[in-house]
C-alpha cells in the first residue's frame, strides 16, 4: 500500500490514529482477514474519482486473491460495498446519501445481498447495519470483532 512512517500498533492505538491525517491501520489477521481501515485508503469512495477507488480494490485483490470493501458515513448515510476476486471486480453497490442517488451498482446482487433482504433502489436505501452484516456474511462483521479470537501480532499505522 506504500505506507510511509510505519509503526506497529495494537487496535486501540490503530483506530485513534486515523482520525489524524492521512493515517491508516492495518490489523493483524482477524479469521483469514486484514482489515485496512481509514480514509486514505479509498478517499474517492463517493467522489467524482470513484473508479480509482475500484481500480485499488481490484489491484489488492490481483496481489491477495479476494479484497473487500466496506464503508459507510451516517453523517450522510452514504454506504459501500465491493469485492474484487483475482483481479476482477465481482460486485460494487454504493449509495451516496448526501446526493440521494446510487455511485455504484455493478454486478448482479450476490446471494448473501439477497438473503438479507437488502432493497436497492427506491426509499429502502440501505444503512450502517446492513453494511455490517453483509461483512459478516461476505467475510467478517467488523462489529463482532470482540467475539473472535485475538491475534498476538500487533498491526501497522502508517501515511499514505
């Protein structure tokens, strides 16, 4: 990710630090999965550059097999979702609130969008929660990350 000022960071230490500037945390292993969590990582998310926020994922996903992306902003409730297999982008679906219009919807709705209910279009927009449980059903709900086992590895807070 080309991180520069690199220090290892336990989580708490982690998300502190990436409400400053253009810091970002990457968790040690959590079930399978690294979380790399803070703006920088996708800063166009909802922006007019958004198909470099793709381009990222589907270049992680090339270098690691699978990538996953989650966000959500209640702020604005604007919320993400995206997973790119091999290189390839498989699904992107984003709302932008603030706008009140779809950013992305690319791909067919996957079988776990669909087990959840999850309406697309219309005023059924989706939320936070819906966001959350999709990354449990996709990989890992970030909101149950207290139940898992924990890792003794640190992870890493850098720049971009």
């Amino acid at each position: 990710l080309g991180l520069k000022d690199r220090q290892p960071a336990n989580w708490k230490d982690g998300f502190r630090e990436i409400y400053n500037g253009d810091n970002a945390f990457i968790s040690p292993p959590v079930s399978g999965w690294v979380f790399v969590v803070g703006t920088p990582v996708f800063p166009d998310l909802v922006a007019v550059k958004k198909e470099k926020c793709l381009s990222r994922l589907k270049m992680l996903s090339g270098k690691f097999g699978e990538a996953q992306l989650f966000a959500t902003h209640r702020g604005v409730s604007s919320h993400a979702w995206a997973k790119a297999l091999n290189g390839s982008l498989v699904r992107a679906f984003g709302y932008n609130g603030d706008e009140g219009h779809d950013v992305w919807n690319f791909g067919e709705p996957t079988h776990e969008e669909t087990a959840l209910g999850l309406k697309l279009a219309g005023n059924e927009e989706p939320n936070e929660e819906d966001v959350m449980k999709l990354a449990g059903r996709w990989s890992v709900n970030p909101q149950h990350i207290d139940a898992l086992p924990a890792s003794p590895t640190l992870g890493i807070i850098g720049k971009f």
